[in-house]
C-alpha cells in the first residue's frame, strides 16, 4: 500500500513535470501505440515485400505511420542500416583501380521527401505524378542525414559512387542535381537518370540494365543500396544490398 | 489547469484500477518500450536481411525481442503475413492438373521452437546444435496456428504442398514426421529432409537443388513460405515468396 501511494504521487510529479517540459507525452495519450499492432504487422510485411504491390499505406495506419516518421525511430532505422553498411564497407578489399563501385537510389535514400509525402497523409493517398513533379521541380528535398555521411565516406574509401533514380531526365534532371549538390552529394561518379528512351519500363527492368552496363564496363557493384525492392532485384544488384526503410509508398 | 487537475485525477484512478485489473503496465514500466528503440532498429534490420549473417540477438536485446515474442506481437505479424498469403493464393488459377505446388518450411514456419529459444534467450545465446537436436527429438513442437490454417486451406484448395526442412533425414525424419502429424499436418504430398548426401551444402544450395527437381518434375510453385531467407532465396524461389518474421536465429 505504502508502495502504491509512493507511486501514486511520482505519477503526479510525472504529470506535471512531463506537461512542463513537454519532453514526454502524459500516459493517456500513448494509447495510440497499443492500437498501432495492425499497422506494426502491415510495416513489418511491407518492409519485407510480403505486400507487394501495394497502392496505399492502409488508412487506419495513418496516425501510426505518421509517429513512426516524425517520432524518431524511423531516423533510427536508417541510421542502424546505414551503421551495418559501414560496417560491411570497411572489410571491402579496394582495389584502387577505379572500378569499386556501389549504388544509390535517390528519392528516400539520399534525399528526403517526407516533407511532401506529410501533405499527402504518408501515403494514405494514391500516388499523384503531378503534385510529386511539382515538389520535385522545387528542388527542396533536405538530405537524409545518415545516408550523406555514408556517402562521403564511401567516396574517402576510394568507392566509386553511382547514383540510380528512376527520375525523368529530361524534366527533373537539372534540378535533381542541383538539390543533390545543394545538399552535399558531391564527387559522385555518375547520375543515371531515366531517359526518354527509358520510360516504358519498370523500374527494376530500367535500374538492372543500368547495372548491367556498369557491370559490363568493368565496375564491380559491392553494394546496392535503397528504400525500394524495386531498387534491389533484377539481375547485377551487386555483392550485398541493403533495404532502407519507408512505409510511404511502394515502386513496382 | 482545470483540464490539467482533471488530467491528474484520472491518473490517478487509471494508477488504482490498472494495478487492481493486472490488464495494464503502469506507465512507469513502459520507459522498457522506449528503450527498445535501437532493438526495433535491429529487428528491422534483420528482418529485411540487412544484418547478415548474424549469429545471436544482441545481448542488449533479450527483454525487447523476449516481449515481442511472448507480447503477442509476434503473433499478429504472423497472422499478417498468413492473411496476405490467402489473399493471394485465392487470386491463383489452379489447374486441377496435381502441379500446382506450394513450398513451406518446416522449423518456424510449421512448427515453433519458440519453447526451446526461451531458454536460449530468445537467439542472445549462440547456436547449440546438440541441445536443439535433443529439443528436435522429442517431437513436442506446437503448431504455428495461423500457418496451420494456411497449410489446410492450401490443401483444399488444390495445392499440393511440399515441406523442405534442412533437418537432418537420418536422425530427425521420423520424429519430425511425427510432430508434424500431431500437430495437424497431414496431407502434405511430400516432406523433403536433408540427407546424408546434402549434408555439406548450404540451406540456400540445398533448397534451391529440392526444389530444381520439384520444377523438373514438372511443378508449378506458386508459393514458397519461410523464416528465412536462406528458404526464400537462390533459385526456382517460385512466383512470390513470403517472410514470415523470426528475430531469434538466422540460417545462412
């Protein structure tokens, strides 16, 4: 009883306190995190390609996504995957001949469009061309903190880096790399951008031609590195490849 | 600070009935949730195969992954990806030929060794091959529900289901068969084992040789069910393949 009564007033404390700082939600407002167990299983299975294809994160997840996002974990996911790279990165013999090489998508790996995608309810809206190249065409997408130093430092370990976007070229091209630039991606070796020639076809289709061509110029791909499947499959996806997380959208 | 007073008094009623149900944590328990921060991380991580290969749960881990597990969680994203599996074999055509196949793991996938792991620490402790033999031999693995129902709804549905297991043909076959037996496997049209012959292979070698015969043999496979990625990967995979979730072992 004495026990309950001591817990009963550092709740107290723990209200006010919290309410104070604003550092914790009280209590009665984490009741959200027990009703995200659907949407914990639905992000899991998306995660893993278990969804595929999917159109839409499930309306219902809409406020759990959303905290998983802007609540810190989602930055946490990225950084652990990007700490695994590193880790694998470090133990690659570099040759030194030029032809180490590793892949980066861009949209979601090296830059962010959480930004846009928060309008668009993180994906519990259709996809929308028009409202995405009109984001796009602002050039604002910030980078994606951990991914950028995983970039330098692949570049200071003598890898050379190619960034693969299935981004239309001619429209979004210049102010793809303009933002990139802008946000520090600089000293890559190449950016593959979808031609017009290109348009048709899948992005897997379209990112493992892409590879190949690499492949067959003599370039060893050591590492394959996106938030999509579709980044990762196909044929030539390198030695290892590495799934970032996002539970916004999915490209077929 | 009306609605602040209000705030506190229904703390501390919510303080006096949730200890008095047993239902809920108090809050002051739930800081073990917040913690689990870099354990989701991992967990994540691990689950789309970006840790590889990984010999046991980070030590650190053990009470986060131990809640997921026991929490009920586990089970949700069992069922999860079991629903996304129905869904989709209920699009299949089925040809009523006999050569519409459908792969399933055994270990995980069928039946659970989660009463074996939790001795084990759930995976924090390293591989024991002599003591999960010895667990192996006494044939009392549960059935994973939600997998069982899958397993008979495949059946009737036409399917012919194949069980591939990396466990050991001589020494685990009979005991195995049994287990599954109990547990309500029955009318599966074959359980392939690892035989004397396999022994030195790799999971993904192994399996990927089973089921080149199956595709020989003149199969369709439409379905191929894992925990790990060791089932799901190499060749003749099938149309789509599945991942169900395991945080406590990797198979490489």
């Amino acid at each position: 009883m004495v026990r309950r009564v001591r817990e009963i007033i550092a709740m107290i404390f723990f209200a006010v306190f919290s309410s104070a700082t604003g550092l914790t939600p009280p209590y009665w407002n984490r009741g959200a995190a027990a009703s995200c167990s659907p949407c914990l299983s639905w992000r899991l299975a998306a995660e893993v390609n278990n969804v595929e294809p999917w159109r839409t994160v499930p309306a219902h997840c809409f406020s759990c996504i959303g905290a998983y996002i802007t609540g810190g974990q989602y930055q946490h996911d990225l950084r652990f995957v990007v700490e695994q790279i590193l880790s694998y990165a470090d133990g690659i013999p570099v040759a030194g001949d030029g032809f180490d090489a590793w892949i980066l998508d861009v949209d979601d790996t090296c830059i962010s469009n959480v930004d846009y995608y928060k309008v668009k309810r993180y994906g519990c809206e259709p996809y929308d061309p028009a409202a995405f190249r009109s984001w796009a065409m602002e050039g604002a997408c910030p980078a994606i903190q951990s991914v950028a130093e995983l970039f330098t430092t692949l570049i200071g370990s003598g890898f050379k880096v190619f960034l693969i976007t299935g981004r239309d070229e001619e429209t979004l091209g210049q102010v793809t790399i303009e933002n990139l630039h802008r946000e520090g991606f600089v000293g890559y070796e190449r950016i593959i951008l979808r031609s017009a020639a290109e348009r048709g076809r899948s992005a897997v289709e379209f990112k493992t031609e892409m590879r190949r061509r690499l492949v067959e110029q003599g370039y060893r791909i050591w590492g394959n590195v996106g938030d999509q499947w579709s980044d990762l499959q196909g044929q030539f996806v390198g030695n290892r490849t590495f799934k970032l997380p996002n539970p916004m959208y999915f490209v077929p």
